[in-house]
C-alpha cells in the first residue's frame, strides 16, 4: 500500500506523463513476458488440474474395459533383381520409380484380392473370435455414434455369403498395418486380433497369400504378354518381308544397281562419279605441273640468262657439254683480255665461239621447251575429256539421288519391320521362358510368432495421452477464460489502459460487514440512518486498507487543490452497482473524522443510492433547496459521531432534466454558499454510461475521483465513458477499484508491483 500512497500524493502535474511510462516499461520489456505467463498459470492451475483429473478417469475408464489386443508381425522383402525381365517387357524399358513402386507394393497387400484369399484359407467366415468382436468402451461409443446403423434395416434375418466374406475382408484390412522397414526393401505387416494364435496364423496368411498372388499375377501377366507378342510378331514377318520386296522391285524398276564395297552397298553410278572425280583431280594436277614447266622454261628462254637451270637442262648432255664449252671459252676470254686487252684477235675470236655455244644452247632449251608445250597440250586434253565425263556422270547420279529419296523411305521401312521383328521375336523367347519357369520378386524373411504380450491398450501411453489431452483442454479453457478477462485487476492496468494514475484499492467486504447494524435507540430526526455497516466501514476500522486508499485520495486532492479553502469533489463511476455511493459515505466519513468540516451531497437525483444508504428518513433534500427555494439547513443531515453533514437527494417524482438542474445558477450558488461552512464537499454523482447529469456538474468540481468495480466492469466500457466526458476526466486525481477480491488478487501481481508486497504490508491494516 505505500506504492499506492506514492502514487495518490501525486498531482496530475506532477506525475509522470503516460507516454514516458510506456516507453519505459517497452524499453524493459522482454519478447516473452514470463511474469504474465506464470500470473495465468497461478490463475487456472484448478481448470487445468480438473480436466486433467477428468480426462485421467476417463483413461482408466477407457483402460479397464478395453479389451486385450495381440499383434503377430511377419516380414516380406522385396527382391528388385529378379523382376527385371518382366519389368522391362512390361514398362518397354521404363525405370520404375521406387518409392512409388514400394507404395504399390502396400496397397497390394491391403487389396480385397488378399484379404479374400486370406479368409478362404483360414476359413474365417466360421471363426467366432474373428467374426465376433467383444465389447469396449470404444466400440460402444462407435456404435452410438454410428449414424448409417440408426437408419439401416436390420430386420433382414439372412445376409449373403459374398457380402459376408467383403466384410471379413475388410475386417483383415482393418486389423492389419504394413510398413516400410527404413529405405530397405522390406516390409513389416502386422495384424492385431483378440486372439494371439489367431493373429499369428492370419498374419502369416497374409504374406503367402500375397507371393502367391504376386506369382498368379506374373503368370497370367506373361501367358498375355506371350499370346499378343505371337500375333504381333507374325505380323511383323509379313511386314517385313512385304517391305524387303518392295525395296528390291523398286531397284530393278529404276536401275539402282548396287555394289557392295567394304561391307556398305553403294550405287554403280555413284561409284562410277567417285572413280571419274579423282581421275579428273590427277588430272588437273598434272596439267598444273605441265604449265609450271612450260612457264619456267618460257621465262629462262625469255630472259636469255645462260646461268639459268631447268631439271631436264642438267639431264641433257648436248646441253652440259655446250654450256661445259661456254664456260672454259668465258675463262679463257678473260684471262686474254687481262693480258693483251679486249681487242685482241684472239680474245675476239673468242668471244665469237661464245655467242655460238650461247645460241646453240638456247636452241637445246626451245627444243625442251616444246617438248614441255607438247605435254601441257596432252594433259590439258585429257583434263576436258575427264570433265565432261564428271559432268555427264554427275547428271546420271542426280536423276538417281532423286529417285534414291524414294528408296531411302522404302528401306527405313524394311529396316523398322525387321528390327521390330527381331525385338519382338527375342521378347517372345524370353516370356516364354518366364512362363515356363514362373519367378516371384518377394520372398518372406521373418515368419510371424505367436505374440505372449498385449500391444494394446498400451496403459502408460494412453495415461500420458489422457493427462497431455487434459492439460490442453483445460488450458484451452484457461486461455479462453483470460482472453474473455476483460477487467480491471491491477494498478498496471489502470495505467496503461486508462492512462490515469491508480489510488488503491477497497477490498470486497464480508457478509458481516455488509449486515444491517445493530438496533439502537432512535434520535433526533437530523440524525443519519445507516441501512448497512458498509456505510461506517472506515469510522469502525480506521485502520483497514479501505481507511487507507480513502487517505490517499484525501491527500491526492490536498495536492491537486493547495490553495483552495473548500475543495468540492466528486465520486463518478462508468456503470451502476460500482459502489461509487459506498466509497462517498466512507470518503465523505474519513475527511469528517480528521476533523474537516465536510459536507456529503446527493447528486444522483434519478437513483440516489447514497439517500438510500443513510437518509432514508429525509423529508426534504437538494431538489426541494434548489426547487423549492429552501434553506439548506433545513435539509442537512448530520452524523453525530464525525459531525458529517449529508443532504439527501429526495425523490418524489420523476425529473427528466435532472442535468438542467445541476447544471443551473442555482446548483452554482448552493455549492458557493456550501463552500463559505465546509472544507469539503463531497458530491455522489450519477454513473458517467445512463446519464449525463455527471457531464453538467463538472465544471463547478475542483476534482474527482473515480470507482471502478474490480473484475467487473469491462476496461471498454470504461475507455469509452470517461473518452465521452473529457472535462470531468481531466479533474479526476486517480482510480479506485473497488470490491477487490484479496485472495484473488496475489494471483494477478507481477514482480514489482504493489501487489506483489501487499503481503508483507498488510500486517498495518490489522486493529489491534
């Protein structure tokens, strides 16, 4: 309680601006609010720990009549590596996936074609524990729920065997489960039965009935694949042969004469044009080389260099032995000229022997040169006749490549006929293999034992489930009941929700505090009439928690109003039956005790509650001094024990402007008249949500204070009545909540708060 009294000490001025509180109380706050989530669970431990304890019974009732269940499991592994011939001739080569493959495999195992075989086998059909479930708790509670037997005939005395045997079918399908061990390619298939040896045999009927329809599948699988590859293949032989003839008649027709050369046939024309095409490049190569040596003799013969060396020059003896001569005549001519000068006989003579070898020696180089034209000639003749043979040949191989276009087609079809054949012919041998010597890809690894042990009902599971399935329902409960905890509980609430500061708090009074007071003798007629020991509270427990909230709020408005003489104040609240006329009378009380000079005023002329509670005896109150004009005096009442001056509110009829009236000159005047006797005037005034009489009396107030039922009133309500009267709420110094439940409110503190210490100062409120 001395947060709170710090708190009501504060004036409005003085306290501390809502949105700096926030923004304090964000910067500490944590992304999970474990203070709040432990305050719920303080708060619904008891919903949470009855839906525990009943949903604990109903597992125990669930455990004590369900019947024993006894699982058999046996194991089947899937062998991938011997099905390949029979997958390929029945997926065409495709890769099945696995997974898929293996999900195939488990919906097999659950088909009406195993669970039938399963029932002829064993005979099921006349087994009475199979056919005959005993009662439980849960096949009861099937049963009435079982909308379709409400409406179906059971009059019917004779049911038909194959309807008989569909439901004992569907009954192993139900009862069984069949599961992927990991990702191997085994499988585990369980069966639950009332009956351990039941569950046992039928178990194992399950895995042979399914090789054996595996194996019954693949037969017939391969008897059809067989019987249409037949007909297929002899198709494919006529067609084959069919498209072979028609090639040949076309290459006859057409004059498309193969040869064959290196394993590949090939066209004669064809052939013929390659054979032309490398004759005629040998030939153009050689006529090149002709002209090369044509030209290179040309070119020496053209420049009259002597020096000058052709191949068939050097080959040429006449041509050596001149050019020999040449040369020792060159010698000798220049050696003479040194000596005895250029004009000697002999040099001269000389130099006539070497014209004469020079002349010869170009004859020599004409004659090897038309040898070189005549060759030139040869090759360039024999260059055209092979040209013309290309070009003519070319022409024959062209009228035949378009023809071949045609032939091309006809042997892709040949070839397309006899490869299929071929396909066809080599499936056909190795289905029929396959049908010969039927294989199945599954084998059973793990033969299913008699189990010695129930595996239903689980009792440890099904108690955990029951108390987890309670504790969610309950706290299901709890949250929702939290979620719909729309009131005000705490001083934090107030703060944060209303942005107003909080005065304390009123604890609910017991139903002897509220009991009628003891009779005593009657007195003088100005005298108050208390109904109830609610309206003494704080003159007979002056140390109470009440007595002490009520002393904040005193000195909240001594803060508030230093200065003024009269403080008049008024007690609001959002709805009726708030309290708002017990928190004035004690209010009201308390300042008078203190020795104040207090005047107690009846605002609420349509349902005054406060007249009710003390003057119920009163003639005359404030309508009759406003009204009416009489003295005040007249209509004073007074405790004789705190000297508490109360005018009634005396209601004879019904005002429909009750707000004219207090909100009129006169109301003003009274309370400045009332003001010149007393220090305070309190003022009960109407609740702020039915009327607005509380609006028209606002502005003569100094302050007010306002009352809120705690964990009543609705934190909307309240925002939306005191945002409706913004005036009057700018007076109020603080809130009251009143009617506080103390032994629900420690489940509502958080660290910190004043509820939280409530505890260790509550020892103060305690009378000796």
């Amino acid at each position: 309680m001395v947060a709170q009294m710090e708190v009501g000490l504060l004036s409005p001025e003085k306290a501390i601006p809502n949105s700096d509180y926030e923004s304090v109380g964000d910067d500490q706050e944590e992304f999970i609010d474990f203070e709040k989530l432990f305050s719920i669970a303080r708060r619904q431990w008891m919903v949470v720990a009855v839906s525990i304890f009943v949903f604990l019974l109903l597992g125990i009732a669930y455990l004590l009549t369900a019947v024993p269940q006894f699982t058999a499991t046996t194991s089947v592994l899937i062998d991938r590596g011997n099905s390949e011939i029979l997958n390929q001739l029945a997926n065409m080569g495709v890769q099945v996936d696995d997974d898929g493959a293996i999900l195939s495999e488990v919906e097999l195992f659950k088909s009406d074609t195993v669970g039938l075989a399963v029932v002829d086998k064993l005979n099921l059909l006349d087994n009475p524990v199979f056919m005959s479930a005993p009662p439980s708790l849960s096949s009861m509670i099937r049963s009435a729920f079982n909308v379709r037997k409400w409406f179906s005939d059971s009059s019917d005395g004779v049911v038909d065997q194959d309807v008989r045997r569909m439901k004992a079918a569907t009954n192993v399908a139900n009862n069984m489960d069949v599961e992927r061990t990991g990702k191997s390619y085994a499988l585990s298939i369980s069966y639950t039965s009332t009956s351990p040896e039941l569950a046992a045999s039928i178990a194992d009927s399950i895995a042979n009935a399914y090789l054996l329809d595996k194996l019954n599948s693949k037969y017939d699988a391969t008897r059809r694949a067989s019987d249409w590859l037949q007909k297929r293949i002899d198709e494919l032989r006529q067609k084959a042969l069919d498209s072979d003839l028609a090639v040949q008649k076309f290459r006859s027709e057409h004059g498309l004469v193969a040869v064959s050369t290196n394993g590949s046939s090939l066209l004669l024309s064809d052939q013929q044009l390659s054979e032309l095409n490398s004759a005629l490049i040998t030939a153009q190569s050689d006529t090149a080389k002709a002209q090369a040596k044509y030209d290179r003799v040309k070119a020496i013969i053209d420049s009259g260099k002597t020096d000058a060396i052709v191949n068939d020059v050097l080959d040429s003896s006449i041509s050596n032995d001149l050019r020999k001569k040449y040369l020792e005549a060159s010698k000798f001519e220049s050696e003479l000229e040194a000596r005895v000068g250029a004009d000697h006989i002999q040099a001269v003579k000389l130099r006539g022997e070497m014209a004469e070898y020079k002349r010869l020696m170009f004859e020599e180089l004409n004659r090897i040169a038309e040898s070189y034209q005549s060759e030139l000639e040869v090759a360039q003749t024999r260059e055209k006749s092979l040209a013309d043979s290309v070009a003519h040949a070319t022409g024959i191989s062209s009228a035949a490549n378009e023809t071949q276009v045609q032939l091309r087609e006809l042997e892709r079809n040949a070839d397309t006929y006899k490869n299929l054949y071929q396909t066809f012919l080599t499936r056909f041998q190795e289905a029929s293999q396959q049908q010969s010597f039927p294989i199945t890809e599954s084998r059973i690894i793990t033969k299913a034992q008699v189990p010695t042990r129930p595996s239903t009902p689980k009792k440890p599971l099904i108690l955990a489930l029951a108390i987890f399935a309670g504790a969610m329902f309950g706290g299901s409960i709890g949250a929702y009941r939290e979620f719909r905890d729309r009131f005000f509980r705490t001083g934090e609430q107030v703060r944060d929700e209303l942005g107003m500061e909080y005065i304390g708090h009123v604890p609910l009074m017991s139903e002897a505090e509220l009991a009628p007071p003891p009779a005593t003798s009657s007195g003088s007629p100005r005298d108050l009439s208390d109904v109830s020991l609610a309206t003494r509270y704080v003159v007979n427990h002056p140390l109470s928690a009440f007595a002490e909230t009520l002393r904040s709020a005193k000195l909240a408005v001594d803060m508030a109003n230093p200065g003024k003489r009269c403080k008049i104040i008024g007690i609001i609240s959002s709805l009726p039956g708030e309290g708002k006329s017990t928190v004035s009378i004690n209010f009201a009380q308390l300042l008078a005790m203190q020795g104040s000079r207090t005047l107690l005023l009846d605002g609420d002329l349509r349902n005054p509650g406060a007249t009710r509670a003390i003057g119920r005896h009163a003639e005359n109150g404030i309508i009759e001094t406003l009204l009416d004009k009489r003295p005040v005096r007249d209509s004073v009442l007074v405790d004789s024990k705190t000297k508490l001056a109360f005018v009634a509110a005396v209601v004879k009829r019904r005002m429909p402007h009750s707000s004219d009236l207090l909100s009129s000159p006169l109301m003003a005047n009274l309370l400045e008249e009332m003001s010149g006797f007393f220090d305070y005037i309190v003022i009960d005034l109407p609740p702020l949500g039915p009327v607005v009489d509380a609006k028209a009396v606002g502005p003569m107030l100094d302050a007010s204070l306002a009352v809120i039922e705690w964990g009543h009133t609705s934190r909307r309500v309240v925002r939306s009545t005191f945002s409706s009267h913004p005036e009057l709420i700018q007076k109020c110094l603080g809130v009251i909540l009143n009617k506080v439940d103390t032994a629900k409110l420690k489940l509502y503190h958080s660290y910190g708060s004043g509820e939280y210490y409530y505890s260790r100062y509550s020892a103060y409120y305690h009378e000796s």
